[in-house]
C-alpha cells in the first residue's frame, strides 16, 4: 500500500512539473548548497520516521503474534483508513490542480469539489494514510516497536502545526483576508475534517477547536478586524507578498 502511495504521489508531481514547467517548491533551495543540504537531510529524516510501521513489519526478526490470523480485523480497519485517505488526498489534488489550470479561476481560492467542505483535504487524507499503515502494522507489534506510532503522530504535528496548515492559512489570510467572500468561507468551512458548511458555520468555536482542529493559530484575520473589508468577489483580487515556504514545508505539502 505504501508502494501504492509512494507512486501515486510521485507521479502526480512529475505530471504536475510537465505541465506548468517547474517546481517552484525548490527554488530558493537549489542556490545554497547549505539549504539544499538541509533539505535533503530533513526530506531524509521525515521519509525514516513516516516509514515506521513498514521497517517493523519488513524486520527479519518481525513475526505475527501467537494464534493471529493472517488477515486481522486490525488489517480490515487499517486497509480501509487507508483507501479513504489515498481516495481523499487522490481527489483532492486532482481537484485543485485542475481548478488552478483554468484561467477564469486565477486569484481565486479552491472551492471546487472536496474543498468546498475542508480547506485542506489532501491533508486530511494523509493523515488517515499514516494512521491507516500504523493499525495494519500492530498485528506485529511488540517491545519498542510501537514506536511506529511515531509515523502518524509526527505527520500530523507537521502538518497541523509546523508547516502545513499554519503557512497555508497565514498565505491564504494575507491575500483574501479582506474579501467578505473569503472570510465568510473560512468562517463556515472546516480547516480539516470533511463537513457541511451550512452546519459547521454555527457551531461554537470550543467544538470547532476540539472536534475540527479549527486552531487560535489559523486565525490571522484579527489584525485586519478594523480596516474595510472588499465587498467585490475574489476575482482579479490582488496578490500580497508572502513567506517563502520552509524546507519543511517543501518536502510535505506535494498538493499545494
């Protein structure tokens, strides 16, 4: 399954270079040997980590454990959070990348699809990956290989919290922050979990922040509170300066 992810994922980025002509991803990497090298030496780190579940389960001295089938209820259930998550993040680039080739969409943000009901579904389908792998990989589990949990929990501190969402929200709020249109979709569309905006716009915020991962972090409209918002729709909207993505930041947002 891992192989499954490794080339669908490889070979969606090579379509994507061929098709706009670059990875603007690596930019500002490739003239510093320094920064080059710490990339490749996080993207190196980051792939051990994440590859947990598999260097245990692939180990010479790995081995199911007395009386277990061949084929676990922990198989089942990790083998169908696995196909959600590659189907969601699958979609959601797919999704996206289309949406971005049109040019009446320029300036805008995606709505299109799985989008309209999370604004990070690719994210949300690699977690379930990793967690997916994790669970089929208990069925080995002993001693200090259960720190193959590692592999989900670190993916998702990345993307949660490091460089995944926060720059993503913190680009997006920069650029949109003052169209109505735009704060009106933050306000009512989850940041993660696939849901219904015209219900998840009326739940208070604690639910938002423990059942959604709707976090004070994402928020960077509160400095704008005070000034006049657009009241045009996002198209032809104006393009504000941005952080430059990290090496982190680089080696795991393959959809953005």
């Amino acid at each position: 399954m891992v192989c499954v992810w490794g080339i669908r994922l490889s070979g969606y980025l090579l379509y994507r270079i061929i098709q706009i002509g670059s990875d603007d991803r690596f930019v500002d990497k490739r003239n510093s040997c320094a920064r080059f090298a710490v990339f490749w030496t996080f993207q190196a780190i980051w792939v051990f980590v994440v590859s947990l579940p598999v260097v245990f389960v692939n180990a010479p001295t790995s081995k199911l454990k007395p009386n277990a089938y061949t084929f676990t209820r922990l198989d089942i259930a990790g083998s169908v959070i696995f196909s959600i998550g590659f189907l969601c993040e699958s979609s959601a680039d797919l999704q996206k990348f289309y949406w971005k080739q049109k040019p009446e969409n320029k300036g805008k943000w995606c709505m299109f699809g799985l989008w309209r009901w999370s604004r990070h579904p690719n994210y949300l389908g690699e977690m379930l990956i990793w967690w997916g792998v994790f669970i089929m990989s208990t069925n080995i589990m002993t001693g200090a290989q259960w720190l193959a949990v590692l592999s989900p929990i670190f993916t998702m501190m990345i993307l949660l919290f490091l460089s995944g969402i926060p720059l993503l929200e913190k680009k997006a709020d920069l650029r949109y922050g003052k169209l109505d249109d735009y704060r009106a979709y933050k306000k009512q569309t989850s940041v993660l979990v696939l849901f219904p905006p015209l219900v998840f716009k009326y739940l208070p915020h604690i639910i938002k922040c423990l059942l959604f991962c709707e976090f004070p972090l994402y928020d960077n409209l509160g400095q704008d509170e005070d000034a006049p918002n657009e009241k045009t729709n996002i198209t032809g909207a104006p393009s504000t300066s941005s952080s430059t993505p990290t090496t982190i930041a680089a080696v795991i947002q393959p959809g953005e």
